[in-house]
C-alpha cells in the first residue's frame, strides 16, 4: 500500500471548500490506498479555517506563506506520504478517481506525474489534462484545445502538463526543484515543470479513467480579470522561453514573432479598449524586469527538440 496526501491549496476560498472538498474526502475514504486530506491555506483572512474546524475536522491544515502554486514545495518538502494530489480549490474530483492515477503513476519509475480527464463543472464540457505543445508567432502554447483532441480524450498518453490537478511522487517532484518561483504570481509554471522533467527523463501520463471537475479561473479571474491573466500568461511564455529554449531558430522565431506582435498591436492602439490596450508591451516590460531571476537551463538541445516532437499536436492528436 503507498500513502497518499491530497493538497488542497486555498486563499480565502471558503466558498469552494464547501463546494468542493467533500467530494475528494470521498475520494480519498474510497481509494485502496491509505489517504489523508490536507488543506494548504496560503494565509487566508476569511472564515476558511473557522469553516473547517466545524464541517471537516479530520481534514488537516497547514498554514503557509502565500506563494501560490509554491506552496506546495514547501509542504512536501514536510512530508512523508510516497505520493502527493496538487489540487487547486476549485477541483471536485469523482468516487473512484485517486486509484488510477496512483497506480499509473507507480507502474513506470519514470513517470513523475499522472493526470486525470478533467471537465468543467456542467460535467460534460471538456477542460483538459492532456496538453500539447505547439508555437505561435514565436510563442510557446501549451494547450488542451489541439486539432483532433475530440477523438484524443479518451486515449490514455503522455501529456506536456497539468495544472489544476496532478498526481506525482514526492521525491521526484523535490528532486526537479518544485515550481519554480520565477513565475509568481503565477500561470504556466506547470509547463515549466513538466519541461524540466521531461528534460531530466522523466515524463508524465494522462488517465483518463480518473475524472476530474474544475470551475476555472475562480482564484486568479476574480483577482487580475480577464486581461490580466493573459498578460500574466504571456510575460510568464517570456520568461519560459528565456528560461529553457536554446535552439538558435525557436529563438530567432521568438524574436520575429514579437516584432510582428508589437506592430500589430501599435497599429491597432487607436481602436482598441483601454484595459486592452498595449497589453503586449506591457507583459514584455514586466517580463524584462523579472529577467535578472531567470536561471538559464542546462539540459541538451536534444530534449528539447524530442519534447516538442513528442507533444506536437499532430502525434498527441493522431492514431496511438
């Protein structure tokens, strides 16, 4: 039997907790494998912890310092169970969903990661976990949305990334560093993980056969809006960029493609709304500011050439 802790990050999410929390105590009281629930509460100043105290009181909590998705290094760094659930507030996970992904996860020594077909909360829309990879005017995309996903979601694979909700052993998690702090607040530090262990040899699975729900942007849409966690997104794609492409035409790519962005967007200035308005530019500057923290990647260019071949849209989308 392999000890199971399933993380619940949390901020002021009191509303979700009662939402969705009861359904991963479920799950955790339905898997074969001993599981504990554990909230990790990012110094939340609602009623969060007062609510748990009263509806969920076998559920544990660890308090820490608010560093979104980083949290989590610091918690397992803590712990003991042999694998962790990364979850985000805003996940429902289904009865039978903690079994499958454990046991994908512990059937291959190089998976450090497994994730779970994930819908939205109507339970029919689909939301993700099996990520692709692909470019666009010289930005990296990691994306659920690929040409032939309909066909591909029920196929278990490989997959790129997974955000809101994960499986993965402890000691390779450590062993890859966590999240990287570099994309706080936060977006696409997932990517950035799952690109440095596939870079490392390792990679990660999606299975299907566990069903997960998110809602979606409950956390960061409330706070930065729409707009701003596009512009999040892109300057975090910046400094992903910075931080591990090597390759002399995916560089040269990125410096085309900006050129072309911000034409296009100086351009356009004029009849575009406020909030929106040099959006591009912005999330460049912000980027450049961040860039004194990027550690430049190791690994051999040969990695990265295999990790976009192997998580092309094409092959994730085609035949097995």
């Amino acid at each position: 039997m392999t000890r199971v802790n399933l993380l619940v990050l949390n901020y002021n999410g009191r509303t979700l907790l009662e939402a969705c929390l009861p359904s991963i105590v479920t799950a955790a009281a339905a898997s074969r494998h001993p599981c504990l629930v554990t909230v990790v509460d990012n110094g939340s100043t609602d009623d969060s912890l007062a609510w748990l105290r009263e509806n969920q009181p076998q559920v544990e909590v660890r308090r820490c310092e608010n560093r979104g998705l980083c949290s989590f290094n610091d918690v397992a760094a803590e712990l003991a169970d042999e694998v962790l659930f990364l979850l985000n507030s805003d996940i429902k996970l289904a009865e039978d969903a903690v079994d499958p992904l454990v046991e994908a996860l512990l059937a291959d020594e190089r998976c450090f990661m497994t994730a779970p077909l994930c819908l939205l909360f109507d339970g029919t829309t689909y939301e993700g976990c099996k990520t692709a990879v692909r470019t666009r005017m010289g930005l990296v995309q990691g994306t659920v949305f690929f040409e032939g996903h309909e066909t591909a979601i029920d196929r278990p694979d490989w997959t790129a990334a997974s955000g809101a909700v994960m499986a993965l052993r402890r000691d390779l998690f450590l062993e890859l560093g966590g999240f990287d702090p570099l994309y706080l607040p936060g977006r696409i530090e997932d990517l950035d993980l799952g690109y440095r262990a596939f870079a490392a040899g390792y990679h990660a699975k999606y299975v299907p056969r566990s069903l997960a729900f998110h809602r979606g942007m409950a956390s960061f849409g409330e706070v930065f809006g729409r707009g701003g966690c596009d512009e999040l997104a892109l300057r975090n794609t910046l400094l992903f960029q910075w931080k591990n492409i090597r390759h002399p035409w995916l560089r040269f790519r990125l410096g085309l493609g900006l050129a072309a962005r911000f034409a296009w967007e100086t351009l356009r200035g004029p009849w575009t709304a406020a909030e929106r308005r040099f959006a591009i530019h912005r999330a460049y500057l912000a980027a450049r500011r961040r860039r004194n923290l990027v550690s430049p990647s190791r690994h051999p260019i040969s990695r990265e050439t295999a990790f976009f071949r192997r998580f092309s849209p094409k092959r994730l989308g085609g035949a097995s």
